[in-house]
C-alpha cells in the first residue's frame, strides 16, 4: 500500500479535510487539516483517523502510524514558525 492509498481511506471518511500522507516502508505519516479538528483533545483527533484505517491496522498493511491533525489556524500557526 502506498502513502496515496492511505490518503485516500482517511479522505474518504474525511473529505472535509485536507489530507497527505508519506510512507516508508510499511510505516506511515498522516497529516490532517481541517475546521473539525476545533476543540478535539489531541487523543480524539488521533482516534478519529485511527478508525479510518483500522482494517488495515489490523492486518499489518500499516504497521506503524504517525498521526498530525490540526485546524487551520493551528496549521497557519505551525507554519509561521
């Protein structure tokens, strides 16, 4: 499975947000941006694009999941570092 696959499992149940993701090997980093992230403890953002590839999870397609989710300002912020 390539980072474009996983991206588009995680936009599927997001498609509000936007989304990349890079891979190597079978371990994978997801970013995501988006207004639904407001308000969400770090834990819960995680959980939500946990359960969009969980399947594959389970089954060792992905074996490790690195997960960054923001809400456009946090993003905008992040980015004027």
């Amino acid at each position: 499975m390539d980072a474009q696959e996983v991206a588009q499992l995680v936009r599927r149940s997001l498609p509000d947000c936007e989304i990349e993701a890079r891979n190597e090997g079978n371990h994978y980093l997801v970013i995501a941006i988006g207004d639904r992230f407001e308000g969400m403890s770090p834990v819960r953002k995680q959980q939500l694009i946990y359960s969009t590839v969980s399947d594959q999870l389970a089954d060792g397609t992905i074996h490790a999941l690195t997960i960054k989710a923001f809400t456009p300002t946090e993003w905008a912020a992040r980015q004027g570092q």
